[in-house]
C-alpha cells in the first residue's frame, strides 16, 4: 500500500469515529434525561417510547452530525423549559415535588403549562433558526418536542398533543413572521 492509501484510510477511520462518538453522545445524553424523568415524573410507558425515540433521534442527528446535530443539542436547550416547567408549577400549587399521574384526569393548569411552554419554545425556535439551514430547524423541534412530551407525558394524550401542535405552531409563526420580515 502507498502512503497516500494509508493516510486516507487513517483520515477516513477518524471521521467514521467522530460521528460514532457523537451519536454516543446523544444517547448518553438521552439517557441523562430518562433519569432526570424519572426523578422528577411519574413513569409511564409513554415515557419509554418517548425515551427511545428521543436516543433515537439524538443519536442519528448526532451521527449525521452538521447543521443537524448542532439542531438537535439546540432542541434539547429549547425543551428544557418544557421538560422542567409543570414540575415547577405542581410544586407552586400543590406543595409537592413530584407531577401525579395524571390518568385519570390531568389537571387543567398542568395542561394550559405544557401548550403555553411549548408554544413559546416554538415560538423562540422558529424565531432562532430563520437564518438555519432546514436540518437544523428540524432537529431543533424535533428534539425539543420529545424533550417535552418526556416532561410532560405524564398529562395524556391531550398533553402530549398540546406539545406538539404548541412547538409546530410555534415554530410556524416564528418562520411566517420572518418571512414577512424578510419581504418588507
């Protein structure tokens, strides 16, 4: 083997290991997150299909890597405040640590808390990435609704619903008004 074979090989088995860590990454990320869940939510089994799809789509947008995984931490950053706000809210009105489960009927300030946070996160992430290429935007709220449905998962499908149509509208209103912006 020549030299220029070898060292092309020795470039190309670096790059394959930087997208492999990264995507590891994402996973230990999302793990960190299933802990932080479970400590500061009731369990359900959403939470586990939402944790798997979560180191699902960290790790792929990590090993992607580009735009796409500079998106995927953002989105994680963006649902935070999904992820932690009804805690806090239950903590205020109830006096207790940790969110009920909500089966049998989610409160209504739980609910109004996950769709006006994560309309907002959508609102803000749309705003964020006008100037992103679209694999950023998109792994920024696709990330930032699964950090949120993990926070707020336990409110329901009505919850889980409002998160999503919050950060989408969100997002949308962010991208549309920035385009007015843009013509003006």
């Amino acid at each position: 083997m020549e030299r220029s074979d070898l060292a092309l090989r020795s470039v190309r088995r670096s790059y394959k290991r930087a997208h492999a860590v990264s995507a590891l990454r994402g996973i230990a990320l999302a793990g960190a997150f299933v802990v932080l869940s479970i400590g500061l939510h009731r369990v359900t089994g959403i939470t586990w299909i939402v944790a798997a799809l979560l180191a699902i789509a960290l790790a792929t947008l990590g090993w992607r890597g580009g735009s796409a995984r500079r998106g995927a931490l953002a989105g994680v950053l963006a649902g935070l405040p999904v992820f932690v706000t009804p805690t806090i809210v239950f903590a205020l009105t109830h006096g207790g640590i940790q969110c009920p489960d909500c089966e049998l009927g989610p409160t209504l300030l739980c609910l109004v808390t996950c769709f006006a946070t994560s309309s907002l996160v959508g609102l803000a992430i749309g705003f964020a990435t006008r100037h992103e290429p679209a694999r950023f935007s998109v792994g920024a709220l696709a990330t930032a609704v699964l950090v949120g449905l993990l926070g707020c998962s336990t409110t329901g499908l009505g919850g889980a619903v409002g998160i999503v149509i919050g950060m989408l509208a969100g997002g949308a209103t962010g991208w549309l008004v920035h385009g007015r912006e843009l013509r003006a």
